[in-house]
C-alpha cells in the first residue's frame, strides 16, 4: 500500500471520516533512528494521528503534537503540515516496557499546536493526558478543548503505521438521531491488523457498505524534515556572540545534529564571524529602507 490519506463523508448524517496509511513515510522516520518496540508502536501512532488531524483543518502551516511525560518516555514529537509532509522523533530512558499510555509516559501532558503560517497567530493547547491509549488521550481532548466529538483507531508496527478518525460535524443537522452512534460502533469493530493491512477502500466498505458515503480523492503523504542550515544558524544567533565563542574556546567547531532526520550541521570559527556579522549588518538595512 502507498502512503495516503482517504477522506469521507456521510452524506445523511453530520459525520466526516478519514484514513491514513503511513508506509514509506514511517519507514523514513526508522531509517534515521532506532527505537524499542514500546516507544516506536506509541511515536508511529502519533504520526497517523497528526496526518488525521491535519486533514481536518483548513490552514496553510503545521500543527504539532507533543507528549511529555515523567516516565521511561520522557517526548514524542511529531510535527505535520498542510503539505501532507510529517516528521517525528522520541526520547525515552531505561529499558520501555510494553503497557498502556500511562505505563510508557507515565504523568504527562498532551500539547497540540497549530501554526497557520506568516501573519497569523499561533494556537496551543495543553490537558493532561487521559485513557489507556494515545486514542483516547486525543479523543478527550477533542471533546474537551474543541467541542468536536471525536474516536480515533491507531496502529503502528515495525512497517507500517495507520489510523481512521471520525468526527461529528456542529454546523450540519440530521434526522438520523442514532447515526453517530452507530458509526462509532462499526468502527469499534476495526482490529489492529485490518487498519494496518487492508486498503482504505476496503475497509470502508466493510464498515460502512450499509451507510452513503462520499468517497474524496486521495491524497498522497510523505516524510519531509524542516531543517536547514539557515535555521540552524539562526538558533545560534538567539544564543548570543558570547555564549558561541565561549564553545568555540573549548571546540575546534561546533556541531548541531537534527533530532528529527539525524542531518549534521557544522560550523567553526569563520562560520560562526559570518553569522554575527550578518546579525550586526541587519538593523542597518532595516533603517535604510525607512
């Protein structure tokens, strides 16, 4: 299967839905990092859940979601944005035992954020994270934070990583009173094994062979990392000259790996002279201009 995003709608109910299946996408993120089983099955259901979210929104930025805990997995992050690109990585100590969320994190937080991009104001949200799984942790953040009932399914293995969202829509209204109810229990029905096996097209049609849908087009999702040598040397700059040059002393360079895609960036002294140098240069083209 490639890696895509399937959404749909019931045409006599308020009721979206969408799928995702992550395969080279989540091999991508693999490739760069070696995780035990416990942390790669929670940080791959939390790539699917991103790429569902994100379908959802009607934006032109990325929305993050982080986990923090005070348990063998300490951070989760995984970034999407409305290029349909995702990106992800984790933290963990010790030895991860395969458990619930609270058996893996421990005490913890969910943090979303959603970033329209250039000229809009960012949006964060924060709640304790609540349920057995990452699904029930999102499911009650949604109900509690956005007001938008929702029930995810995610599954993760060492290939693959999937899940399916549906979610009742407040502007549209239906004389069919049981509908999502109903629903969400022909979704409930959904294993593990048949998200992360069978086609989108396939496993619609054996939840929901009974129901009208609309079937959108698909569209395809791939890994991306926003890294740049730019950006790094920006992150030294917020650092200040001082503090640079004060590694420089004890470094012949200094060296900036990305935790996300493992790219090594690397700058010695003259470097380093370029960046503050441009720094120091920008207030007086700023005052040019006005």
């Amino acid at each position: 299967m490639k890696d895509i995003l399937q959404r749909f709608l019931f045409e006599n109910a308020p009721i979206r839905g969408e799928l995702v299946h992550l395969d080279e996408t989540w091999k991508a993120v693999l490739a760069r990092h070696e995780y035990p089983a416990p942390v790669r099955s929670l940080l791959g259901e939390m790539m699917a859940a991103s790429a569902l979210l994100s379908a959802t929104l009607k934006y032109d930025g990325s929305i993050t979601l982080q986990v923090q805990g005070d348990g063998p997995i300490s951070l989760i992050v995984v970034e999407a944005t409305s290029d349909k690109t995702l990106r992800g990585m984790a933290q963990w100590q010790g030895e991860v035992a395969e458990g619930d969320l609270q058996g893996r994190v421990g005490s913890g937080r969910l943090i979303i954020t959603i970033d329209p991009g250039a000229g809009s104001e960012r949006y964060q949200g924060v709640v304790e994270l609540q349920g057995a799984s990452l699904a029930d942790a999102l499911d009650d953040y949604l109900e509690r934070s956005e007001q938008l009932p929702t029930r995810m399914w995610l599954a993760a293995d060492g290939e693959q990583a999937a899940g399916m969202l549906l979610q009742r829509l407040p502007e549209r209204e239906s004389e069919d009173k049981d509908a999502w109810d109903r629903v969400c229990h022909l979704g409930a029905t959904l294993s593990s094994e048949e998200l992360l096996t069978l086609p989108a097209e396939q496993i619609i049609h054996r939840l929901f062979h009974e129901e009208d849908l609309r079937l959108f087009d698909k569209e395809g999702v791939s890994f991306s990392c926003a890294c740049s040598r730019d950006r790094v040397a920006k992150m030294l700059r917020t650092l200040g000259s001082e503090e640079v040059h004060s590694i420089l002393e004890e470094e012949p360079g200094i060296t900036v790996d990305c935790e996300f895609c493992r790219q090594r960036y690397s700058f010695d002294s003259v470097d380093v002279e370029q960046i503050f140098a441009a720094s120091e240069a920008s207030p007086e083209v700023s005052t040019t201009r006005h």
